[in-house]
C-alpha cells in the first residue's frame, strides 16, 4: 500500500443559501440515505459571535398563518480536496425570544452533513443543512431585529495523499444550485489520506421575518395597509383588513 504526499491545502470560504419546499423534499430524502451522524449543536444566548461572513434571510409570511417553516444550510467551497467532519461540526443557534424556534431545530437529529467532500477548485458545496425549523410567530416581539441566528463552524481535513485500494466512504458532493437534482462523486474513489482536522472560517445567518400584523407596512411584500399599524397608513374609511388590504365602508345615503 503507497500514497503520494501532497501539500496541505486551506480552504476559506463559504456562503449561505436558503432552498425553498421542493428542493427541501429531496434534501430530506438524502439526509436519510447520507447521514451518518447528526450534527451537534450548541444553543447560545448571544448571537453577537466572531463571524466571518455574515448573511441575512429575509421571509415574509401571509396573513393567517401562525407558524412559518426556514431551511437553513451552510455551503462551503476549498480550494484542495478536503473530508467534511460531521462529528466535529457545531451549528450555534439563537433565537429572540424562547420558543420562536421548534424543539426538532434546537437537536442535531434534524442537522445533517449534506456533501462528504469539498473536491476543491472552488466548487460550492452544501455541507450542512437543516430538514425544516418551524418558527413561531405569536413569540416575535419586534421583526427589525433578527428571529433567529445561526453559526457554522465546519470541520474539515484535506487530503494529504491517495492509496492503492479503493475506498470504502463515497466522496460525494451536492451544489447548493442544482436543486440537489444530481449527486457528483470526485472522479477518483480511491482511498485517501487526511490531514489534521480545520474549522473553516465562521460563516453566520440572521433570519428575519415580516407578516400581516406586525405593525410595519411591508409595501414590497404586497401589503397595503397593516391592522397593527398606529400611522394607520393605507387605511380605509373602515380600518384595515386583517388580510393588509384596506376596508371601505361605503356611507348610506340619507
């Protein structure tokens, strides 16, 4: 058994994408059939955290809906072949109030590494993501500040060197683009040697939410009016709907 060595290689750089329902449904069925652990988790009370990068998601929901469902995800790219580590990545998450957050977003049964390998030369990858954190609206108290917060710190390993056998993992990758449509494996799957573990540079997400009710009126959205709005802007002669359109009353005449 003989590998060649090669130089370690540093990855840096990562971004956030947030999949909408359909792409969801195929992410789940391959956390059933990828996962090999859950991905730990640690609840913290700040979300002022040392973040590299920092993204925001920005969600509105429609009027006479309690709850709205995010799906937050981290991808990453390399520029080296590097392992993703399951066990040794953390998501920190916060939330504004206790109790915006369902308890499945709070375990790491419902996080999961996505991708086994970041293949290098900057392809993005998705390599952690959540199967849906359900976000309860009656627990928001002000929507100009986030809902909830999300730090990732992704452990990987480069590859140092390739064996004579082949190897019993699958290096496999998803692109955060495709709709997770198409699993690519990294075109030689012969065994690798690893290096020492890194953690990628922190790479954090703030959600935000806005919806009918909340006092602002969200004009980008749709709105015309809001029924928790003291400006009363929009309003009809009969107040506003609980829908954000106008209610006109139309006087009788005498």
């Amino acid at each position: 058994m003989a590998y060649y060595t090669k130089p370690t290689v540093k990855k840096i750089k990562r971004g956030y994408i947030c999949l909408e329902l359909l792409i969801i449904i195929v992410l789940s069925i391959t956390f059933l059939h990828n996962n090999t652990s859950a991905i730990e988790i640690e609840k913290i009370n700040n979300k002022s955290t040392n973040c590299t990068i920092n993204n925001s998601k920005y969600v509105y929901v429609p009027s006479g809906s309690k709850t709205t469902i995010i799906y937050p995800l981290d991808s990453i790219w390399t520029d080296g072949l590097n392992i993703i580590s399951s066990e040794k990545s953390l998501v920190k998450i916060w939330e504004q109030n206790t109790g915006i957050l369902n308890t499945k977003c709070l375990t790491g049964d419902s996080w999961s590494r996505v991708s086994s390998v970041s293949p290098g030369n900057k392809i993005k990858v998705v390599a952690v993501a959540n199967s849906g954190c359900e976000i309860n609206l009656s627990r928001i108290t002000s929507t100009d500040l986030p809902v909830a917060f999300f730090a990732f710190d992704i452990a990987v390993k480069p590859e140092i060197g390739i064996e004579n056998e082949p190897s019993t993992l699958e290096y496999f990758y998803y692109e955060p683009n495709d709709s997770y449509k198409h699993k690519r494996q990294i075109s030689n799957q012969m065994r690798r040697k690893w290096g020492n573990l890194n953690i990628l540079d922190r790479g954090c997400l703030s959600v935000y939410v806005n919806f009918c009710g909340d006092g602002k009126l969200n004009v980008s959205d749709g709105e015309i009016c809001d029924p928790a709005d003291n400006s009363h802007k929009g309003w009809g002669s009969g107040g506003c709907n609980f829908d954000c359109t106008p209610v006109t009353v139309n006087k009788q005449k005498s």
